[in-house]
C-alpha cells in the first residue's frame, strides 16, 4: 500500500504524541534496518521542511545513515499495543544480530520517493533525505543534559532530512 501524500506538517501532533509514547521508527540503508528514537523534530530550517533525528554513533544505523544518507520515519497509531511491542524490541535489540523485521514481526514496505522502506503497520510515514548531520559537541551541552543523558558519553549525532514526503495509509 502506497498511502495517500499528506502536508509533512498536518501530523506533528501525532509525531510529538508517538516520539514520546512508544518512540517512532527509523529505518535507513537499502534494506532498511528499523531502530527505535524518542527524539527528534519536525520544522523549517533552510526554507525546507524538515525532520531531524539523533543517532548514537555506537548504533548499527549510524552506519547505514552515513552509507546511504536517506531515512524513513514511521509514525506507529495510538494505542496499538502490538506496534508498542515492535517499537520497544527494535529499541533493545540490533541489527547487527539478525533480521529486526522478523524479529519485531514488522513488515518491510518499499519507499515511495526513496529506496529506504518504511515500516506497513504505522499509518504515517515520512521519507527524507539528508541535508546535513552534525555531532552534538560534549563543550558545549547544558550540563544536566549532559550528566543525564551522556554520564558515559557516546552523544548522538543528528541527522537534518529534507522531507521528501510524507503519507498516511489508515
């Protein structure tokens, strides 16, 4: 199922909602390795609509997203239990170790505008390509951010994706 294309900007409600409860899915490289991410944002930088997402260096994915430069979000729906299981075990498990599509029981779909997949269960995808990317610097951290989320360093890099498109399927 392709989706109908939607303005990237009418689901950042859901984007924010789902970010926070269960994380979203990323997926990057041509097969498309599915990670989960709690954080990330949805604007205009450049005069182009944006979504940009924050990758540890120590992830599988790092590497695909450095390879390939493209990525795909998937928007899992509300309250959809099953999807909030595939989330949290693509969060805890690597793709290093295996199939994460199998091991999730997710279903690989291909992209529409770019040769990344997405995720056939979420009903909201959006597919970027990379603009920019740069390393949150460890100087210049807030330092409660830093001694919460960076006490053993490995600080994300973030990757800044035009918005190519975006779709709804349900």
């Amino acid at each position: 199922m392709t989706g109908i294309a939607i303005d990237p900007f009418e689901s950042i409600s859901e984007v924010i909602s789902r970010m926070r409860n269960p994380g979203l899915l990323l997926t990057c490289g041509k097969e498309g390795n599915p990670i989960t991410i709690g954080w990330g944002t949805v604007g205009v930088v450049w005069g182009k609509p944006i979504f940009s997402v924050l990758v540890r260096p120590s992830r599988y994915s790092f590497g695909l997203l450095r390879e390939n430069g493209d990525f795909s979000v998937s928007i899992p729906a509300s309250g959809d239990k099953k999807m909030a299981a595939a989330v949290a075990w693509c969060g805890t498990n690597s793709g290093r170790d295996g199939d994460k599509y199998e091991g999730a029981g997710l279903t690989r779909e291909p992209g529409i505008v770019i040769d990344t997949p997405h995720i056939a269960e979420c009903p909201v995808h959006y597919e970027c390509r990379r603009l920019h990317s740069n390393h949150v610097l460890d100087g210049e951290l807030n330092g409660d951010i830093r001694s919460k989320h960076y006490s053993s360093g490995n600080l994300h890099q973030i990757w800044w994706g035009e918005i190519l498109g975006a779709w709804r399927t349900q």
